[in-house]
C-alpha cells in the first residue's frame, strides 16, 4: 500500500484511535471512536499491560496451595532481553522477601529457572547466581538433613533429607551451558529449587512425622487460599 492509500485507509475506516500518552505517571489514555461517531475514553497502565502481554500472569509470590506450584516448569527457548527482564524481577522479588533462593514458579512463571543470593543482604551482583534449564547428573549416595522454609509456604518448617552432594548442569544468562558440582548450602538450595521446577514441594520430602508438626498450618493455608480465589479445592495443590 503506498502513502495514498494510506491515507484513504485511515480516512475511511471504521476506526479511529486517537492516542494521548502520558508516560511519566505509566497511564495511556485512549479515545476510541465508534460507529456513531462517539468517543470512548479508556485509561490503561503501561507497566501491568506490559507484564501482562509477556507474562499474561500477574507477577507476585505464589503461596501453597496455587496450583501454579504444582505445575511442571517449561524450558527457557529464547535467551533474550525479556529473560533478562524476568530474571531482575525475580531477584527484586527475592529481595523484597528476604529469601535466598527463588524459583520461577513462585512468582507465577512456568519457566526453568532459578536465582539465588547467598549474601542477599549485600545484593551484590557477583553474588547473584542463575541457572537456566538445570538439570541434576548425579547424586551422592551419602544424604544429609537440614531444616528448610520456603517463601511460598510461609511459618511453615521442617527438616529434609537430600544427597549431600550433586553434579549439575545448567545455562547462564547468555546461553552458554555449565556443568558443577554443588555441596554444603548450595546443593541444598539447588535440589529445594530445582523440586519447584517439578511441582514437588519441600514437605512432600518431609517424614511422615515430621509433616504432622505442619499439618495445621497448611490447612490454614488451604482456607486462606480458598477464602482469596473461591477455590475449587479439587485443583488446589496437595
Ligand atoms: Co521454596
């Protein structure tokens, strides 16, 4: 179509959307013309049709028992300026509740990955770590206990068995892929994270004695969830 027919186009269609954008306080104001000739004014937010158009979820900490918790993580395909977007938000959210270690699906993303902060207080860039896609190669046979708390579960803690050891494979944040082994904290932080890439969470590991202790407060949990999103419970995550 050259520049004529343009014209003629927007002349002559139905349609007239005339645009007043006021980005300083993150609000576009639209006037939609109809048919009779009437004007619609319409005021959207930049910032959450933003993330809805990436995400098309709201990005916020997911708590037990979303089912979004017990969804199984895709794969990252595309290491792009959106997936550096994603990963900053993730670390704010990180920040902002005082966790050490986060995975996608708490913030309602379905992708494969994983941040973590050992020294979240000093917020330090260097001591921000990413794994992309990760996978666990192998296990130690000698396992370790240790109690765990998770950001989607809180009040809730218990004590959980894990190899002490693990070799894992991973991508950063450019696409390049890395293979580790991981001990001490860091493989404890990776198989908890790794678990919510799966839908398993920490207290499905929990001994059976030891899930009595927070019984109560995952039924507590349930309620304020129900009572939150008129569950139908027979999604919610178990
Ligand atoms: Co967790």
């Amino acid at each position: 179509m050259d520049i004529r027919g343009s014209f003629i186009f927007l002349v002559f269609h139905y349609l007239i959307i005339l645009i007043c954008s006021n980005c300083a306080n993150g609000k576009v104001q639209t006037y939609i013309r109809n048919y009779n000739g009437e004007y619609t004014k319409r005021i959207r937010n930049i910032r959450v049709l933003k993330l809805l158009k990436e995400n098309e979820k709201e990005i916020k900490i997911v708590k037990f028992p979303d089912p979004v918790l017990r969804t199984k993580s895709e794969d990252v395909l595309h290491f792009d300026d959106h997936l550096k977007n994603t990963i900053r938000l993730m670390f704010d959210m990180l920040y902002a509740n005082k966790g050490i270690s986060l995975s996608a699906p708490q913030v309602n993303i379905n992708k494969k990955i994983i941040v973590w902060n050992g020294r979240y207080e000093k917020r330090k860039k260097e001591n921000e770590k990413v794994f992309i896609n990760p996978t666990i190669v192998e296990r130690s046979l000698v396992k370790k206990k240790a109690t765990e708390r998770c950001l989607s579960s809180p009040e809730i803690e218990g004590a959980v068995k894990r190899p002490a050891i693990i070799s894992v494979s991973y991508f950063d944040i450019s696409g390049t892929k890395h293979l580790k082994i991981l001990k001490g904290l860091s493989a404890r932080l990776f198989q908890h994270e790794y678990d919510h890439l799966k839908g398993i969470l920490f207290f499905d590991k929990m001994t059976q004695a030891e899930r009595k202790k927070v019984k109560a407060r995952l039924n507590q949990l349930r309620r304020q969830y129900e009572t939150n999103n008129c569950c139908n419970t027979d999604k919610c995550g178990e």
